[in-house]
C-alpha cells in the first residue's frame, strides 16, 4: 500500500508539471490578433492599495502585495514579503502567454476568463453573485452560506466546500477532484499563504485574497475588481462598485452637519481581561463617516491581529487603558451578542453605553445552521452597515431605516 501510495503521489506530482508548463507554453490559436486589444473592459484602481493591473493587447499582469507590518506576526520582513508578494498573468484564451523572464520570472499564468471558479474569502458569495457568475461556481468555503439560492445548490450538491477562510489552509482533496480554473485563497498569515504555495504545486491555479489588509471601506469594496479580472467581468465590477459607492457619499453628506458626535467602541471583551477593538481600517473609517467619533482610532495601529488561521476582529488594548476613555463611550457593537465574557457590571458601569442601553452586535442576520450575512455582506455592501450606524448615532436622519445588521446585546 506504501508503494502505491508513492506511486499515485509521483503521478500527481508528474501531472502538475505538465499542468505548469502546458500553462505557460499555451499556443496561439489561428485567429491571434498580435495587435489587437483583447480587454475592451478596464478597471482602474483608486482606493485599494495592495493589488494592481497592467493591461497588455492580450494579457494581464495582476500584482497582489501586503506591506510588512500591516498585520502583528512573528516574521521578518524578508519572510514576509515572500509570503505576501505575488504575480499573476492572465492570459486570453487562445492566444500566447508572453515570456515569464524579468519580472515575470515566477509568476502563475492563468487562461482566461476562467470557466469555473472557487473563493474561501467570507464574502466571495456576495462577490460572486454581484458579478454574476454563479454558474461558474463550484467551491465556496463552506456551506454555511445565508443566501437560499446558494444555500441550496450547496446541498445539491452543485458547489464543494473548499475550507473556510478561518482554517489554516485550503481542502487539497477537494481542490484536486473540483479541479477550479481559479481559486481565490484568503492569506492573512503566514500559514494561509502556505496553503496558495500548496495549492499550485497540485498545478491548480491558485491567487490570494488580500482584501483584509485594506484600510478604507472603498479600498476593500475595490476587491470585487480583483475578481473580476479573471472573469474579464471588469465592466459588471465597476457597476457593482461605482454604485454602493455613490450610495455611501449621498448617506455621508446627510450626516456631514451633525455637531453632536457620540463616542463609538468597535470591539469585543475576552476572558483573558482585554478588548479588542477596530482601531483603524474600514470599520473605524465607516464610524466616523456615520458622525460618529472612534476614541481609539490610531492610523499607526495594525489592521489586525492575526494568528496562525487568520483574520481577527482588530487589535488588543488592555482592560485599564480602555477604562481611561469609558466615559466617551455611547455606544458599543461587538459581535458578541451577550455581555457574557465582559467585565462586571462595577466595571461596566463607567461606560454611558453600559447605562444608557447603547449596546448591539451585528449578528441580526444569522441562520440556525451557522450563516451570519455580516460576514458575507457588510464588506462588499457598506452602504447597508452605514445606514444601521447612522439611525443608531442620530435616528432622526433615517427615520424610517429598519436596522439591517445591528440588534440590541443582551446584559447578563
């Protein structure tokens, strides 16, 4: 058994070979136009700060890269940069793929628009289905989805679960029978970026999802663009995205002469007696942009504190330096929907959110079996969460807006 073990393994390491080099060495079909440009749809990048484009007649070059520091891990900045670097070339079908030398050298090549498609990030079902190619599905990474449709074709059996975006690496078996023409991997660590290097060596194309590290809302929204590159759905992303951000100008301007700003703690409380609170990213950009103020805002802060299986829910301050600002605090959100693991009342008591009854999580949308549309939505609809914090921060705006997202915590 050993053996044929070995055997298969050989065979599958053979096969990616192949997979790799058929890539690169692709031919051009008959009909390749040298001159002609091939991506009549472009985007252009205004607020993402960590991918980028090039379009060539027949090809493009897709550059992911994260800096060092953005997220606390124990890694130098040369083991960083390696992680959290990455190039891709997309090439149009049927036509060559041009010479990886320079700074090319290394890059994945992938034929496109892909034909099937598969994403761990939280929010690739959003993403997917805003660009319109659910039919080009066939691995989320799970099937705890809140959208029925998608909820349902999982248990037909129409999509796999590829692992969640949460674990420390994607599932290879699945990945290997699903055979993706792209998967689209969440690396918000050192060992999620391994999984994207463990990913390829299977000769499955593999690209990583760096939205996470983006510090505005709009530069997280922009990476429904990223997506759509494989697609050559350019258009339909530009859509989706000039659309929801027009959306959240016209609500900002509602707000814009609110003097009356109250004090807003993003965060949560663990047991080992500190909290961890949005300091700065989309989060805190959208508190403010509701007329709202962050009394731990730090542009200087990392944008999480990750660990080995990922992204976190902001950085840790501790339980005495929290206690300095409490009495700034009108409201709390958290995505804890009780006060079970929080500080005692005594402590809690200091913070008018505590008194005055300004606590809510943002889990309202969540189904018994494990979906919670926060974590597919709000990044990819901040338009929807913006309108929640402005009826909690001054309800007279939008008077009629029922909370989408936001319900009150329940004090234990």
């Amino acid at each position: 058994m050993k053996n044929f073990a070995l055997l298969v393994l050989m065979m599958i390491l053979l096969g990616c070979q192949h997979v790799e080099t058929a890539a690169v060495e692709q031919q051009a079909s008959p009909d390749f136009e040298a001159d002609k440009d091939y991506f009549k749809q472009k985007i252009s990048i205004e607020y993402a700060k960590n991918f980028s484009v090039e379009y060539h007649n027949n090809y493009k070059v897709v550059r992911a890269k994260v800096g060092f520091g953005t997220a606390h891990q124990e890694a130098d900045s040369l083991t960083w940069e390696r992680a959290f670097t990455d190039v891709l070339v997309l090439v149009q079908r049927g036509t060559p793929a041009p010479a990886l030398e320079g700074e090319l050298a290394g890059a994945q090549v992938v034929e496109i628009p892909v034909n099937t498609i598969a994403g761990n990030s939280d929010d690739a079902p959003t993403r997917f289905l805003a660009l319109e190619v659910g039919d080009k599905l066939v691995g989320l990474g799970h099937g705890d989805v809140y959208d029925e449709g998608l909820r349902k074709r999982f248990l037909d059996g129409e999509f796999a679960a590829i692992g969640a975006s949460w674990h420390t690496g994607p599932n290879l078996e699945v990945l290997l029978a699903t055979k993706p023409d792209i998967t689209l991997l969440t690396a918000a660590s050192l060992t999620q970026s391994e999984g994207i290097q463990q990913t390829r060596k299977l000769g499955l194309a593999a690209a990583p999802e760096f939205s996470w590290s983006e510090v505005s809302y709009p530069g997280q929204l922009e990476w429904i663009k990223y997506d759509a590159l494989f697609l050559n759905a350019e258009a339909q992303a530009t859509r989706f995205f000039e659309d929801i951000k027009q959306r959240c100008e016209n609500l900002k301007q509602l707000v814009a002469s609110q003097t009356g700003k109250p004090g807003v703690l993003w965060g949560m409380h663990s047991k080992s007696g500190n909290w961890t609170v949005r300091a700065n990213g989309g989060i805190a950009e959208l508190i403010e942009a509701a007329g709202a103020n962050n009394p731990f805002a730090s542009s200087q802060a990392a944008v999480t504190e990750t660990k080995a299986n990922g992204l976190s829910e902001g950085i840790p301050i501790s339980d005495e330096i929290v206690l300095t600002q409490a009495d700034q605090v009108d409201f709390i959100i958290s995505f804890q929907s009780t006060t079970q693991n929080w500080p005692p009342a005594n402590y809690m008591e200091a913070f008018p959110a505590y008194r005055e009854k300004g606590l809510y999580h943002h889990f309202k949308r969540y189904k018994d079996y494990g979906a919670s549309d926060w974590y597919q939505t709000a990044s990819m609809r901040p338009d929807l969460l913006l309108m929640d914090l402005i009826k909690l921060f001054h309800p007279d705006i939008l008077p009629d807006h029922e909370l989408f997202f936001m319900a009150p915590i329940k004090v234990l």
